[in-house]
C-alpha cells in the first residue's frame, strides 16, 4: 500500500504504545479496520543492532499500512536500524520523541529530546539519507519549564529542514521529572488550540494529533484542521470503535462488521502463534476491549482473561468468548454521530478524562 502521508489524505492512525501495540495486537486491529495505520511498539535501535531481529521486528503482511517506530539519539545507530528494517517492508520509519519514561530518558531519547531539537533533526536526516520509506516524527509540544508557543514552532521548522515527511504532536507537555510515563498521560493539560494553530502556520507540512481524543466523532472533528489524528488508549481498550474508521475517515462503505469472521480469523491466527511455540494468551490480551456496551461483554471479558491463560487452553477460547457475547443485539449504547461542526476543545478531552 502506498503510503498516504505523500498524497494529501486524512490518516487515521493507532499510537504505538509499549507493551500493547505488538504484532498481535496489530493483527487484531488490522481486523477491525483495513484502512488505519498501525504501529509498532517504540523499538530502542540498540536492541535491533543487537537482539533477536525476527522477535522485535517480524510482522504479518495484513498489518500494512504498518509504521516501525524506533527511539534513540545517536543517527549512526539509527541509520543501521533503518537500514537493518528496509527489506522487511515497513510503510514508514516513526522517530519517537515523545515518551517520557525514567527508563527511555536514561537512555537520551523520547521525550527529552525535546530540549536538544538539533539532535533529533541530525537523526532525521541521516535516518532520510538511507530510508526507502518516509521518515516521520513523534513529539510533545513540550518538556518541563519549556513555553510549547515558543518551542514548538522552532522544534518543527527544524523537522521539516532535516526532511521529516510527517510530524505526529501528542498536545501535552511532558514533565520528565516528578510524573509517572501514566501521569503524563493525564496530568498535563492538552492544548488542541496550540497544536491547530500549527497546522494553520504550516499548511504544506502533514502535522497529526495526539492525546485524549476518545470518538470517533471526535476524530472526524479534528481532522478538519488536521491532516492526521492518532488514538491510543481508546482505541486499545475500546477496540469496537475501530469498526467505524473506515466509512467515517476514508469514505469506504458504511457496512456492518463481519463479527463470525473476526472470531474465525483470530481463532486461526492464535492456532498458528501457538504452533510455533506461543501462548494463547499473547493474542487474545489485546481482544478483551472488545464489544464494550454489548449484553454478554462482561462474560466475553472473563473467558478471555480466564480461560486463556490455563494449562491446555486452545483457540476454542476464542469462540467460546465471542459466543458469550448478545452481538445481534448491538451496543446498549448510542454510537457515536458524525461529523461535528468543529474540533472538540481540549477541555472536552481533559473533562472526558
């Protein structure tokens, strides 16, 4: 699939996000959406350089589009990362310079690179040198005492100089200091207005949002001042909402979801994981978010947490899972209605939370 960053669509995408977005979750969302970029968990260059390569990077072709985000500080590390991930496919090359872990900072990359914009534009460029594919980044609007009106302009007219085809801008600060990696998903209060304004000032520059969009409806409202919007958390744990990108982001028919055949897919993919040596349990993890609001969710949540994790257990878990669920019966809730008439503020997102 070409990649759509370089053709003036609207993007829809997943955030990567550590110990989540692994390949099986990925499948799984692949299933829910066939349109929605996809990314990997943020994976460290040192660890591709020098650990298991098939672990860290192997990926199903139904994932594509698929994008393989990398954290790191050091370009000469990050050129042989991309270089080692070319032949594998990958539809883009994401810099992550927005997470705010003890661990990711004691490395020097994430989000403290915030403070050192003329790192990160080293490492994109070197990184656009050798990449087959865009090269795109992830950022904060700011770190610590930093002021995002003024450090934020600067920080991406500096992407845009080393050559980032994409920029992804989560709308809160990170306090690298005093807040957990959970805090600083909730804490700093998200500045949507900041962010718009950007893509106003750079209207030939694809810029993305991030951070505390919930809907669908809310994503559909953003994108009309963005070029992208990413989920993460809602999409995770709420997963059925991804049943609604298609039609409402990329114009693809409004149909129903072909729930038999979501089961029957995943059932089998969990039987080929577990032949090559994996456990049931590492698939079915990221489905529990699944038919929030149905009759039968509850259920449906305790077979798969349960049951999937017993000596023995076989993909029947699956469909014993889905069986428990009042699918013909819908939602109790009301789904969301589209589009609105202008982006939700970030009050509305702070309020949600």
């Amino acid at each position: 699939m070409t990649n759509q960053h370089l053709h003036g669509e609207k993007i829809f995408a997943v955030a990567p996000m550590i110990d989540w977005t692994d390949r099986h979750c990925r499948f799984f969302h692949r299933q829910l959406s066939q349109h929605a970029v996809l990314y990997t968990e943020m994976i460290v260059a040192d660890a591709i350089i020098h650990g298991q390569r098939e672990r860290l990077l192997g990926f199903s072709p139904e994932e594509h589009p698929v994008v393989l985000q990398l954290g790191g500080s050091d370009p000469t590390k990050l050129v042989e990362a991309v270089k080692i991930a070319a032949d594998l496919g990958y539809d883009e090359i994401n810099l992550n310079v927005g997470c705010p872990s003890d661990r990711v900072q004691s490395g020097t990359f994430g989000a403290c690179l915030m403070r050192t914009p003329d790192v990160v534009a080293a490492c994109v460029s070197a990184m656009k040198a050798v990449s087959p594919v865009p090269v795109t980044v992830k950022c904060r609007i700011g770190v610590d005492d930093q002021a995002p009106q003024v450090v934020l302009p600067d920080f991406l007219a500096r992407m845009v100089g080393a050559g980032a085809d994409a920029i992804w801008i989560h709308a809160r600060k990170a306090w690298l200091q005093g807040l957990s990696p959970k805090e600083n998903r909730d804490i700093p209060p998200l500045d949507y207005d900041l962010v718009h304004q950007m893509k106003r000032e750079n209207p030939d520059v694809f810029l993305g949002i991030n951070g505390g969009i919930a809907t669908i409806d809310d994503a559909v409202a953003h994108l009309t001042v963005m070029d992208g919007v990413m989920l993460g958390r809602a999409a995770y744990h709420n997963a059925t909402l991804l049943t609604e990108v298609d039609a409402a982001i990329y114009g693809a028919p409004a149909i129903a979801a072909d729930w038999d055949a979501v089961r029957d897919t995943m059932a089998a993919y969990a039987a080929r994981w577990m032949d090559e040596g994996g456990r049931l349990n590492h698939v079915t993890r990221h489905m529990i978010g699944l038919f929030q609001g149905y009759a039968g969710a509850r259920r449906y949540r305790q077979i798969l947490s349960s049951e999937a994790t017993k000596p023995g257990a076989t993909p029947q878990v699956i469909l014993d899972a889905f069986s428990a669920v009042d699918i013909a019966g819908g939602p109790k809730t009301e789904g969301t209605a589209r589009p609105s008439a202008a982006p939700p503020t970030a009050a509305d997102a702070q309020a949600a939370e």
